[in-house]
C-alpha cells in the first residue's frame, strides 16, 4: 500500500512528454526543458520555452530603462 502510493506520488509530480502550453511532444534535443515551478511539474516545447525566455527578455529591458529615468 505505501509502495503503491509513493509510485503514485512520484508519477504526479513528474514533468509529462508533452508541452504544458500547447500539448506538443517535448522533445530535449530541440531545445525543449522539463523542470518545476516550485512543485508543479511543468514541460516546455522549443517554441513555448524560447518565447517564455523573450518575453522575460523583454521585461528585463523595460524594467532596465525605467530605471535610468
């Protein structure tokens, strides 16, 4: 019983094959990542990755110049 609830556990909190965004196959050797945001396990295809880290690249820039002023 506790066996079974921890290999439920585990499959719970581990990142699924496909994107959290767009449902697409993840695949790493496209440049797609798996990881967690804080506990929740997320994936990411090369497109939803890459325009995650633009948009974020983005802010960063906005938030650069709106210092300087």
């Amino acid at each position: 019983m506790i066996k079974e609830a921890k290999e439920k556990l585990e499959e719970v909190f581990t990142p699924k094959d496909v994107c959290s965004i767009c449902n697409t196959q993840y695949n790493e050797e496209e440049g797609g990542i798996q990881g967690h945001f804080g506990i929740m396990p997320v994936t990411f295809c090369v497109w939803c990755y890459s325009s995650i880290v633009d948009m974020v690249s983005q802010d960063i820039d906005i938030c650069d110049h709106s210092d300087d002023t």
